[in-house]
C-alpha cells in the first residue's frame, strides 16, 4: 500500500511557514490525494499529546477512512512501551524506530537486551516494530541483530538514502536488508556539485529524477506482493521563501505517488 507521512509535509508542519499544518491538516491532505494510509513518524506533538487528544486525533483518521502507521527515535523499553500504548490508541500496526534516539546510543548488545525486554508486548498485540536502515548503524549489522530474534513483529524499514553518509552503497543497502523489510521510506534522492566546484550536497530530488533505483528495490523486496507498505518523503531543501517551498514540496509528493503508482 502507498502512503504518506509527516516527512512529505517537512516544511508544512515547520514554524518557517506563516500557519503550520495541523497534522489534521496532513489526514485531509492525505485523504484528497486519494491516499488511505498515513505514517506519523517523528512528530514532536505526538508525545505530549494526552489520552483525549489522541483519541480525538485516531477518531479523525478513522472517520476519513485512513489506516496509520507511527514513528520514532530510539528503543528504550519505556519509550517503545509509551509509543506501544500510542499504537493502540491508532490502531496502527506498526512502529517504525531507530537504534539511536535523542538521548540514547546503545552498544548492539545493549540493543540486544532493550529489544528482548520491549518486544514480547508488541507479539503478544500483533505490533510490528520496524528498525530503519541509517547511517549510524552498519546494514549488515542492524540485519543480524533483527535476524537473531527471528521474530514476525521485528523487521526493518527500508531507507536505502540515509546510508550513503557511511559510505554503503543504497543498492546494496536494499540487497541486504530485503528478506527482514516490513516498512519501505520511498524518496529519491541525488549528488549536485557546489558552487565553484568545491564539493557536493547530498539531497533530495524528485522521485525518478535521482539516483534511487527503486525498480531495483521493488524487485528485490517484493513489497507489493508481501503487503509491505511504501511511505512517501522527502529531502527537500528550503527553496528560499515558504511559498515557492510549499509549493515544490507539494508537487514533489504528487510526482511521488504517480510514479509509485505508475509501478504496480
């Protein structure tokens, strides 16, 4: 299934715009680009919403009629129990994270021992935790540490981009990872040289424009046909006043959801 998330709505949700976007805003954005699912993912307001906000907030998915996904930084057993409890509250299926949080950076063992504390809860309520590919974690290494719990509810988002900062190549990257996938972060991305030719920005481009081969990943992972769902984002950068990012940001999230559907 296609899907958005709050990384495609990055400069909507920010205070460099006049009226950030609610994230009901981004539901009813969602909804009217014909889209039904919609990853929250790393969104500061979530966590202090209360038990009534978040019941109003999964009522108003519920009513249009979209499935949600979660997201955040860090496995802790207290922070993954808190988002656990948050999942239910959506009846989201899965929580997407990563090894490293804001205030926490475990050893792979240390990670080991938090994840066989946190995860029999997530089984026992049929929640996937899903551990993105990033560059602050080597993809051999984050795949064997899923691979040792041959757990169904433990698997990896794919984000074949953040790994490049580590010097892995995302087609590798893809290869790797394939057979634990249970989540897909679907942006493009490329190299442009600076000015004056004193090195490169590594950023985001519009889907089918950079270096992404994403044929090659649905190939790989089979997600289509293993029901792993591809979440829209981006890396876009601020294209120097709020009307003309919001408006690129949008067209880039358009440009995505075509060419992923083009692909089926």
């Amino acid at each position: 299934m296609i899907g958005l998330g709050t990384y495609a709505f990055f400069w909507q949700h920010s205070d460099r715009v006049a009226e950030p976007l609610t994230l009901r805003g981004a539901f009813e954005a969602t909804r009217a680009m014909d889209v039904d699912l919609f990853q929250i993912c790393d969104f500061a307001p979530l966590e202090s919403m209360t038990d009534a906000e978040l019941t109003d907030a999964a009522a108003t998915a519920r009513d249009l009629g979209l499935t949600i996904e979660l997201g955040t930084k860090g496995i802790e057993p207290a922070h993954l129990a808190r988002f656990l409890q948050i999942a239910e509250a959506f009846d989201a299926r899965l929580v997407r994270s990563m090894l490293h949080g804001p205030t926490s950076r475990p050893t792979l063992d240390e990670a080991e021992t938090w994840l066989r504390e946190a995860l029999p809860a997530y089984e026992a309520a049929g929640i996937t935790l899903a551990l993105e590919t990033y560059e602050q974690v080597a993809t051999a290494d984050l795949v064997a540490l899923v691979a040792s719990f041959g757990s169904a509810h433990l698997g990896i988002c794919l984000d074949p981009g953040n790994v490049v900062a580590r010097l892995e190549r995302p087609r590798d990257c893809v290869e790797l990872a394939a057979d634990h996938v249970v989540g897909i972060h679907a942006k493009d991305f490329a190299f442009a040289r600076q000015d004056g030719w004193v090195g490169f920005t590594y950023s985001g481009a519009a889907m089918g424009t950079g270096l992404h081969d994403y044929p090659h990943l649905l190939e790989t992972v089979r997600p289509r046909e293993r029901g792993v769902n591809e979440i829209v984002e981006h890396w876009l950068p601020w294209q120097g006043d709020p009307e003309t990012t919001i408006r690129t940001e949008r067209d880039w999230t358009r440009t995505t959801v075509e060419y992923l559907r083009s692909m089926s």
